[in-house]
C-alpha cells in the first residue's frame, strides 16, 4: 500500500499473534491498516518479528466473514443477527430443557480478550449453568498450569521477557525459541553475546542449538530422564543449594532417593545422548549464579507432561533459582492471550483466578457476583467435548475463535465427531475448517476493531485499542456475548470492555489492582491485588505462592507410542516461524504463506537414503490414525529415527496422524510423540 506518513493515523496496541506480547503501533489509513510499527513496550524492547511487522493483512482480507450465516440443506445463507439470535436461543433453550446444562459445551478463545474469555465462561456458568467450557490450553499448557501450581503453587512463568538479559545460564529445553516466540529467542541470543552460557536439549538442531555451548539432541518424549540426569548429576557433586533447599522447599529426601537410579550413562542411553555432555550441562546449569529455563511444548505435550513440568520445577528448586531475578522456570505461553484465556476461567475446573468450582467459598462468591447458583461440578475438557459430540451427550457446542478440526490430535476423528454434532455456532472472523461444520456461524470482529486486553506470557496485562470499524457487519466477540447474554433472559449491560475488566478485577485476586487506566503506557504484571500494587515481576520471591516449594520427583515413564517393526519412526510436531497456529490468518498474508506454503516433513538423509527418498520428493506417513502424502525435506537437523512435521496445515496436515493418549492429570494430548511409518508416494 502506497501512503505518505502524514496521512495516516497511529494506534498503539499489543501484536495478536504470540504470547510474547510485543507493542507495537498500526498505521491507519482510512478504513485499512497500511503498515505496523514497533514500540518500545516493556516486553519487546523495540522489537517485532516477521508476524507482528508483516502478518497484518489478515485484517483488511477480502475472505473475513462480514454477516451472520445460517446453514440450510446443507448450504449456508446470509442471515440478520436477528435470526441467528433467535435460532441459537431456541437451540440452547431445547438442549438445556430437554438433556439438562451439562449437554451444552464451549471452546473459549486464546486468541480474543480477558474480557471476552470472562464473559464467555460467565455465560456458559452463570447463564447455561454448565462449567464444559475449556480452549486450547488443553492443548499446550495445561500440564504447566497442573504441575507448577502443585510445586510452586502458581502455574505460569516466574520471571519476565527482558530478564534473560540478566541471566548468566539459560537452559532451554522443548522450546524452538527463536521460531515460535521469536522476540524472547532475540533476547535469549543477546544475553549469549553479552556472555550467558546457553544449553539447549532439543529433539531437533534448532537455531539456538548452533550457537550453543551445549546441545543435547534428546530423543523425542525423554524430558523426565534427562532432568533426572541432570539432578543426579548436581546431587552427586554436591552442587545443589543445601541452604535454599532447608529455608524455602520441602521433600528433599524423596527427590534425593528416586535421582539416585538416574546416572549419566543410564541417560545417557535413554535420551540418546553422550554422558559427558550431560554432566557438562548439569555442572554448567548448578554453577550458575541466575540460571534461567526456558521450555514450551516439547516438554508440556506428553503423556508425562505434568511429570516433565515438575521436573523442571524440581531441578530449578534443586538450585535456588525460584524467586531471582534472571533465573527462574519460563514456560513460554504461545497463543497471544492463553495466559489470560486461563486467568479468566476458559477452564472447566476453574472460576476465574484459578479459584475452583468445587471449593464451596469459591462457589458462594461468584453466586454472588453473578445472581445466579451454580453448578458445582468440574466440566469437560477439549478431548471429553468431541467425544460428547460425537455419541451425542454434547446437544450444544459453541466454538469462539478456535479450530480444533486442525488443532486437535486425530483430526480424522475430530471431524466424524463434529459431523455428528447436532448443534454447532462458531464465532469467528474467517470462514474456518470447524466453522465449516457448524449449523451458525457469527462474524466477529479482529483484534484490530475492538477495546480489551491481552495477558502475555510474563503475565502482564496489555491494552488492545480499537483501530478501525468492525469490518461489514462484523461485531467484537465481547458484543455478540453481551447481546446474548440478554437474549437469554441475562441482564448484562456493559457498554466498554473496561466495565467488563472492572467487574472481573473485582472477583480476582491477582487482578484486583487491574484497571484501563492504571495499564495505560506499561501494563502490569499479575499478581496485582490492590490499586496500589505495583505489580509482580519476579513470582516467589520471599516464599513461593504455596509456601514452601514443593520437589515432585517423577520416575520416567515411556511414552505412549513408542517404535515398532510396523511404525518405526518417532514423529514430533512444532512450529514454524512464518505460520501461526492453523493459518486461519497467516495462510491469507501472501508475503508471510509464500515461505511454506505447504506441509511437509523432515527426515534425515540416512533415513532418507534407506527409502529411497530426495529432497523435494512425495512421501506417504502413515500412523495408527491415518495416512497422508507430503513432501519430504531432507535435513540432518532430525536424527536418523525421529522425523518432523510443522503442525500448521489442514491439507495433509499432522495431526490426522498424532494420537490422543492423554496425560492423566492434565489431560493434554502427547502430541509430540507418534510412531509413523515412511514409504515413498
Ligand atoms: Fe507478535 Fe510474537 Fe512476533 Fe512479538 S514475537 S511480533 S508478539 S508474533
């Protein structure tokens, strides 16, 4: 777009694609966003990447939907909010009649505001009465909010962005920094050229892995032993922080015990690596002064998630690295506002604050905040929703912003499930794989025409500012709700998102000192409970938010599929730079899809050669759940038994091959670990 500065307009807000939270300020002119610029916000340091400086196109993209549509014979049909209303209430109303609340389900949306994910779990609580609401969280760190919450008693990430700064050890283990949260990967690459030590422990020769000190190619699904191994290691040499481990933890002893069956070579020998290196690394980590971990998927998505979550609160305890300024556990949060999609209960077992439906105080509060009593029953999570859809206990699904028929493992059976469904709206602002199986679809509004708020991964609240008019007749997500609510027979009045923040500061504590204008240059960091705190950077600091840090020593355990004769390669999943999440955006920003346009898979030349496979050939993967054709990318980046997909694209995508083991406690999918077998297509 051609345009001369001093015709456009600025509006600073926060980038809505990751959960780094990067400010920046977008250009406007008329009624279309021209071009986006940094701005030196607290989490970015002036930075954006290559989605947040050039992935803006969605915005204005002649594919947004622009009016209601209402499925008929099969067809959809521009309908007026009116009738779409009118069916959705009378839809709801026959299944909360006929099969009771809990027949009724929604996905909340990691992509839209605090305020909308409050309202939307406000309405399925207080207004259908069921708590089957839940989002993608399931999907990336539902283990992290399980396992630090039971070690530490808060499940998100203890330091901040620009803290890896002041780091002298960064640790980085199941996280491709540098392509999925690329902003703290530059970080992370600037405090190793200002000196810090970098240990990376990766299935796949990541960016950082070349520039680090120490790289560990672990085997896909071996987290558990290899910080066992580190621990044993630091146990061993006497590096652990005896004084820190008597003032601030508690269950030493039996983390002492189970790392005694953990030695170097045994490790060694599980994770696929060489036992030096790994005593080199835990040596590296225990010496350091702030030793900080960095991790993301690669140790959340398993059936162990919540076990390899623990271990890495065990390890940082072990050390004294909780409550430091530069050191600390960085669970990195990848969607733009997952952290505050869990703030603000989009969980089943959850109020908002993490304050539980099955607590009888927590109950009492929000009757009293909502007017209504409450159903005190913890509900469905993702993977229990389909499978409702699918025999039928699920009369009413309500999807907002998510696309779990590419998102969700076994997307073959995701879609025979939604298939069945005898009722779908999904709300959104493209035309997406699930929204093609709903019986209503809404538009609503981008990120980029509405007022509210996004938490990052450092759990700072952020303002998102309205820049342009909702495109068509398109409405902000928060609105839809609004006018819902009331068609319900649900007074809801709120006429600005801020009312919205206002009420929800006023039932959470770690949002009680929350409001517009106190986030109006900075943001805050949570917990913020009064007006005058200042907000909370570092988390722990003087005893952790359950007291004493707790060790959870966790032996190591397989994973759920594992080789064999008929499937004999490990497949993992991740992310690619130039894509975001199912590319209902990214795919639709040319100069952004032109890169990788397509899925394909990395396999090692060896592996490679044993098929018969070159560069740029077709290749079928099969696993247990289907087969797909792609194209194979041959890279020593992968090791000779473990091959590699990007998990972004619907057309021969990967999740029709990855499985649905669960992790028990967390019920998060082991998405990174499916056996699958190559042969050339
Ligand atoms: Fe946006 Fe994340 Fe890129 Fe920052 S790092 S510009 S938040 S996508």
């Amino acid at each position: 777009d051609r345009f001369r500065y001093w015709d456009v307009r600025k509006v600073r807000t926060t980038c809505s694609f990751c959960g780094v939270g990067c400010q920046m300020e977008l250009l406007i002119k008329g009624d279309k966003i021209v071009e986006v610029q940094p701005y030196d916000g607290a989490a970015n340091n002036n930075m954006l990447c290559v989605k947040g400086k050039f992935g803006y196109k969605f915005v204005n993209h002649p594919d947004r939907l622009k009016t209601p549509l209402i499925k008929r014979d099969g067809k959809f049909e521009q309908a007026t909010w009116d009738e779409a209303y009118d069916l959705i209430v009378s839809k709801l109303k026959e299944a909360i009649d006929d099969h009771g609340p809990d027949s009724v389900a929604g996905f909340s949306s990691a992509r839209c505001t605090n305020e909308e994910n409050y309202l939307f779990q406000k309405f399925l609580r207080a207004v259908v009465g069921t708590n089957n609401v839940d989002h993608c969280a399931r999907l990336c760190h539902a283990s992290t909010v399980a396992g630090l919450a039971t070690t530490l008693g808060s499940g998100a990430m203890t330091n901040s962005n620009r803290e890896a700064l002041k780091s002298d050890v960064i640790l980085v283990s199941g996280s491709n920094t540098t392509e999925a949260h690329p902003v703290i990967g530059a970080h992370i690459q600037q405090a190793k050229e200002k000196g810090a030590k970098l240990i990376v422990a990766e299935p796949r020769e990541i960016e950082l892995a070349k520039e680090a000190d120490i790289f560990l190619q672990i085997k896909p699904g071996t987290n558990v032993a290899f910080f066992n191994g580190m621990m044993h290691v630091i146990i061993k040499e006497g590096l652990q922080d005896k004084e820190y481990i008597a003032a601030r933890t508690e269950n030493y002893e039996e983390l002492e015990k189970i790392m005694e069956s953990y030695p170097p070579e045994k490790v060694a020998e599980i994770c696929g690596i060489d036992a030096e290196d790994l005593i080199a690394a835990a040596k590296m980590y225990a010496e350091g002064e702030r030793a900080a971990i960095y991790y993301s998927m690669g140790v959340t998505q398993h059936s162990t998630g919540t076990q390899g979550v623990m271990s890495v609160s065990n390890l940082a305890l072990l050390c004294g690295n909780i409550g430091k300024e530069g050191a600390g556990v960085n669970p990195l949060r990848g969607q733009n506002n997952v952290q505050g999609a869990c703030d603000m209960g989009a969980l089943p077992g959850d109020y908002p604050g993490y304050q539980k439906v099955i607590n009888p105080e927590a109950q009492a509060k929000f009757e009293k905040a909502w007017g209504r009593s409450l159903n005190n029953k913890a509900g469905l999570t993702i993977t229990e929703v389909v499978n409702g859809v699918e025999d039928g206990s699920i009369q009413f699904l309500y999807v907002m912003g998510e696309n779990p028929a590419v998102s969700d493992p076994d997307t073959t059976h995701v879609e025979a499930a939604l298939k069945k469904a005898n009722f779908i709206v999904a709300q959104d602002i493209f035309m997406s794989e699930t929204a093609e199986f709903a019986d209503v679809v809404l538009p609503a509004g981008s990120f980029a025409e509405k007022d509210g708020t996004f938490t990052n991964t450092e759990r700072r609240i952020q303002r998102v500012r309205q820049a342009l008019k909702p495109i068509g007749e398109s409405k902000p997500d928060w609105v839809i709700l609004t006018e819902l609510m009331n068609k319900m027979g649900y007074e809801a009045s709120y006429s600005h998102p801020s009312e919205i923040m206002d009420e929800m500061a006023s039932v959470t504590p770690q949002y009680g000192g929350i409001s517009y204008d106190r986030i109006d240059e900075e943001g805050l960091q949570w917990p913020c409970p009064t007006k005058e705190h200042p907000g909370t950077p570092v988390l722990h600091t003087e005893t952790m938010s359950r007291g004493l840090g707790l060790f959870k020593p966790a032996d190591y355990i397989e994973s759920a599929e594992t080789p064999d004769k008929d499937y004999p390669y490990i497949m993992t999943t991740g992310r690619i730079l130039y894509h975001y999440h199912t590319r209902t955006m990214t795919k639709r920003v040319k100069g952004i899809d032109v890169m990788f346009p397509e899925s394909y898979i990395e396999i090692n030349p060896i592996t490679a050669s044993r098929l018969d496979l070159a560069d740029g050939d077709k290749v079928k993967v099969a696993s247990r759940r289907g087969d797909i054709v792609t194209t194979a990318k041959v890279t020593d980046k992968v090791v000779e038994d473990v091959v590699f997909m990007p998990f972004h694209f619907y057309e021969n995508g990967a999740n029709r091959l990855t499985g649905t083991a669960l992790d028990p406690t967390a019920k998060i999918p082991e998405l990174k670990v499916s056996a699958v077998r190559l042969e050339k297509a």
